[in-house]
C-alpha cells in the first residue's frame, strides 16, 4: 500500500507535472492535482501513520518530497529563496487542509481557488515588504533632489 500511494499520489502527478514547459503551466497543473482530486487514499495514509511505524516514515519522506519539488519549482520560476520557501509551506499546507476535509473542488471554484493560489506562489514582493520599499525608494528620490 505505501508504495502504490508514493506512486499515485507523488511520483506519478511530478512525471506529469514535468511535462509542462513554462513554470506558471507546471504551477497550474500542480494545484490542480492538488485541489481538483479526491484525497481519500491521503487521508488513509495519514491515518494509518498515526499507528503504524513505516507508514509514519513513509509520509514523513513523501511529505519532505513533495515540499522539495514544490520549493524547486518556485526556485525556477524565480522566487528568491527565502520566499520560496515561506510559499511552499503556505501552498503544502493548503493542500493538507483541502485533503484533510475531505470536499473536493470544481468547476469556477477550483478555478478561484487555483488563480489565487497562483498568485501567492508566483507573486513578486510581500505587500508589506513592497510598501516598504516603495516608501524607500521616495524617501531616496526625495533626498536626491534636494
């Protein structure tokens, strides 16, 4: 069983993934994967490695996995690390939230959900980091001048 979950719900969704040329494509596909299918065989496995030694080990490493490809992608896609990062937890744990609840999304509101979420994880600048830089550079400007 864990190794049909590592294929189905990991490896097999990154070989499809790694089909898409563009990074913003890889992103979409990605969330869709995520957002779009049920989750049951997840939830299973999450359970199952509250009691069970290989199975916890197993999601621990599949866990680690899938952040690493998530963290890689956006590494590509030209997100600085340090906000790579922050985004992949925030896209992982999102996910896990999705999974955990056992609903599943369609049509217009998988399409919501997948532009915003794209937008977190394609996204330039933190708003607050990008008002502060921006109150920088015109204070700069303004010293500059006078």
């Amino acid at each position: 069983m864990i190794e049909h979950w590592k294929q189905v719900a990991t490896e097999a969704i990154i070989a499809d993934i790694e089909r898409y040329e563009s990074h913003e494509e890889r992103l979409d596909a990605l969330l869709r994967h995520a957002f779009g299918h049920g989750a049951a065989l997840e939830i299973r496995m999450r359970v199952w490695a509250e009691s069970n030694t290989a199975a916890a080990r197993a999601l621990d490493d599949m866990d680690r996995r899938r952040r690493d490809y998530i963290e890689r992608v956006r590494l590509e896609a030209g997100i600085p690390p340090a906000l790579a990062g922050i985004r992949t937890q925030v896209l992982y744990w999102t996910y896990l939230g999705a999974a955990l609840s056992r609903s599943k999304l369609t049509g217009e509101r998988l399409e919501r959900i997948v532009t915003e979420l794209k937008r977190i994880a394609l996204g330039g600048l933190p708003a607050k980091l990008a008002v502060t830089e921006d109150s920088r550079r015109h204070r700069l400007s303004g010293r500059s001048g006078g």
